[in-house]
C-alpha cells in the first residue's frame, strides 16, 4: 500500500468514526508479591464532519453535489447525537 493510500484509508476512518480497544496495566505490590491487573475499555471515536468534507472536495473535486452529499452526512450525524 503507498503512502497516500495510508493517509486516505486513516481519513476515511476518522471521517467514519470508529471503535478501538484501551488496555491499562495496574501492577500492585502485595504482601505476597506483585499483582497485575489488565483492563480493557471499548472506546468510539464519533464521525467527524470536517474530514467528511475535506475528503469529498478532494477525492471528487469534479462532482459539484458533494456539498449536498455532505449536508445529508451531517443530518445524519445529527440522529446519532
């Protein structure tokens, strides 16, 4: 995959939003020694309009509608909130 092709799939993530997991590590002292603690949180990252446009404008720059095609995107957007 090129270089360019990394940055417009990462683009596409975010102007999407997505879902990843946070692992945090507690090590605790006991008496009997140390203790480790492993906790994973599910985390969503909301879609974000600003991105949305930009790729629209970039990857399409000849289709006039993608204006259009946004204010749909952002009244979708809208439904999640």
């Amino acid at each position: 995959m090129e270089e360019k092709d990394k940055y417009i799939q990462a683009l596409k993530k975010r102007a999407l939003g997505f879902e990843y997991e946070e692992v945090t590590t507690l090590i605790e002292e006991t008496a009997h020694g140390t203790k480790k603690k492993i906790a994973k949180t599910k985390k969503y990252v909301p879609p974000d309009p600003k991105t949305a446009r930009y790729l629209l404008s970039k990857l399409n720059p000849q289709q006039k509608d993608f204006e259009e095609q946004l204010r749909e995107c952002e009244e979708e957007l809208k439904k999640w909130k």
